[in-house]
C-alpha cells in the first residue's frame, strides 16, 4: 500500500546524501536481516476470520497501533526541525515515537506535539551525563526512558559519534542505578541474546528493544527475529518485548509480532516518508504500515495484537 510513496522518500534520502545501510558486502548485518525478514512466509487462515484490532497498550496508555518510530535522531539534514515533525505524525497517528540523541529543547518541541516519546539515553561514560539526561527527560514530559545497551562500545561505522559523546560498558549494577533514579519505565534497547535479555529483567526494565541498531554495532550479528522467539520464551511475559531493525512495512510488523515482539519500531522507512511529506508523509508511512498489518492479521485469524499464532510463518 505505501511502496510507491516510501520509493519517493527513498530517492529523496539518496539525493540528500543518506545512504541505505543494506550493501552486498560480506558480512553486512543489514543485508543478513533484510534477507532473513524476506525468507519467512504467511500461511492464510480465513475461515472463520474476523477483521482485526491493530490497538496495542503499553505502560498504561492505548495507542491505534503497534507500528513505531524507532530511536532516530539528527533529522534537520532531512527537513528543518526534522524531529519535532516526525513528533507531529506520530502523534497524529497514534503511535508510540522513540527518539535518539538531542539536547533537551529538542525533546521538549517533540512532547509538546502530544506524542508519546521513549527517549534513549547513550550509555555516555560520563554518568553524571546520563543522570542529567534523565532529569530532562522527566522535565520534559517523557513517557518513557531507556538506554542503547547493544552501543556500549561505540559503533562501528561511525566512530565519530563515539569521539564526540564518548560511551562506556556499563554493569548491571550501574544500570539498575539508571532504573531507580527514575519514576518512568526504563527499556533497554539492543537486546540480542537470551542471556541479556534475561539480565534486563534481572535488572529490573520495563521492556526490551531486540535489536542489532540497524547493523551499526557489528558485522554478522544475527537478525533480530531469528533471536526473537528465543527470548520471547526465555522471558515468559514477564514484560514487553519490542523489535526493530529493517522492519519497513506491515508485513515485517505481523512477521516480528508472530515471534514474540508486542510492537515494532520503524526507522528508515520513517525517514523516508519525512523526506515525501514531512509530518504528514511520516502519519501515511505509519499508518498505511498499520493497513497493511491489519489486513494480513485478518487474512491469518489473529483478531488482535496479542493473539498471532507463530505457527503462520513458513521458511
């Protein structure tokens, strides 16, 4: 439904300089993900089918759907104030927005769009910065925190960004010290394994983002929902579980839901419609995500969100 207006927003990122992190070298995270995403297939289940509820509920709030804006940040190449507009779509939308690294203003022009913002905190190697963090984002009226957990050491093709805020691993200890200064819900981003995901729950998070960071932090990581059901079981529903990384359209959305993710964060494809139709073009490409999503839950007999049977997934 939205693949012509996402290819104008692509092209649009192209000309701009963006670049699309899927690339035929050995090795490529994003290439590995877009090519496991596309190897699972949707077995359908009509009979008996009722059309679907898309709503999702997370930390008290309801939301239309369970499609995302992912952690993005440093959208004014893109569109001036670029952030606070894809605020404005996904506040329009309905939907969950998560957002990067900004200074505090930023995220104050965000919120005040009455989106709903998960703000992600670097894991800076000076603490007393991410305590700093944390105090604005409850200033500024976030609703809900976290922290880039797979960035500990940096990423690999941009080091730059590790120059200008440097970053450190961080124990468990530290982060339950992150959870208990303070009162919103604390999700650790970048999951990728059963034994972290067990130790976020250990550390008391309020939910976890499985993530690789868009293939930014290392070579051959493994896809994100090839991991996925793993730590769905591991966790047993103890608290929600999200996924990102390459997921562009409703399909990937219904294909990570399958496997254990409540919701999902879109991040290029995001981009891309900011790049079509600014805040506008950023509510069609969630919105026309959550069509799609919404149409194959119906053709599969998943009434709602919660109620996807992995067993439609063929490889």
């Amino acid at each position: 439904m939205i693949e012509g207006y996402l290819l104008d927003g692509e092209k649009k990122l192209q000309e701009k300089g963006i670049a699309n992190k899927i690339t035929a070298t050995p090795g490529s995270s994003a290439r590995i993900n877009r090519e496991y995403l596309d190897s699972l297939l949707i077995e359908l289940r009509t009979i008996d089918s009722v059309e679907a509820s898309t709503s999702m509920e997370l930390f008290g709030e309801t939301f239309s759907t369970p499609v995302m804006v992912a952690a993005i940040s440093g959208l004014n190449n893109i569109c001036p104030d670029g952030m606070t507009e894809v605020a404005k779509g996904a506040a329009a939308a309905n939907a969950v927005m998560w957002a990067g690294i900004g200074d505090e203003r930023e995220l104050r022009s965000m919120t005040d769009t009455g989106a709903k913002v998960v703000k992600i905190i670097k894991p800076y190697a000076d603490t007393g910065l991410i305590f700093q963090k944390i105090e604005q984002a409850e200033r500024c009226g976030a609703f809900a925190i976290g922290m880039d957990t797979d960035f500990f050491f940096g990423s690999k093709r941009n080091p730059r960004l590790a120059q200008a805020f440097p970053v450190s691993p961080k124990t468990l200890s530290e982060l339950k010290s992150y959870i208990a200064a303070t009162r919103l819900p604390f999700v650790f981003k970048g999951v990728l394994s059963v034994r972290d995901a067990e130790k976020a729950a250990e550390a008391g998070a309020a939910g976890i983002v499985v993530s690789h960071h868009g293939a930014s932090v290392t070579d051959y990581a493994v896809p994100p929902l090839r991991v996925l059901p793993d730590i769905a079981k591991a966790l047993g529903g103890k608290l929600p579980i999200f996924a990102d990384c390459g997921i562009s359209s409703g399909f990937d959305a219904f294909k990570a839901m399958a496997l254990g993710a409540q919701g999902v964060c879109m991040g290029r494809a995001v981009m891309a419609g900011l790049a079509a139709g600014g805040a506008e073009g950023v509510r069609k490409v969630i919105e026309g995500a959550t069509a799609e999503l919404q149409r194959v839950m119906s053709l599969t007999g998943s009434a709602d969100c919660r109620g996807i049977d992995p067993g439609v997934l063929w490889r």
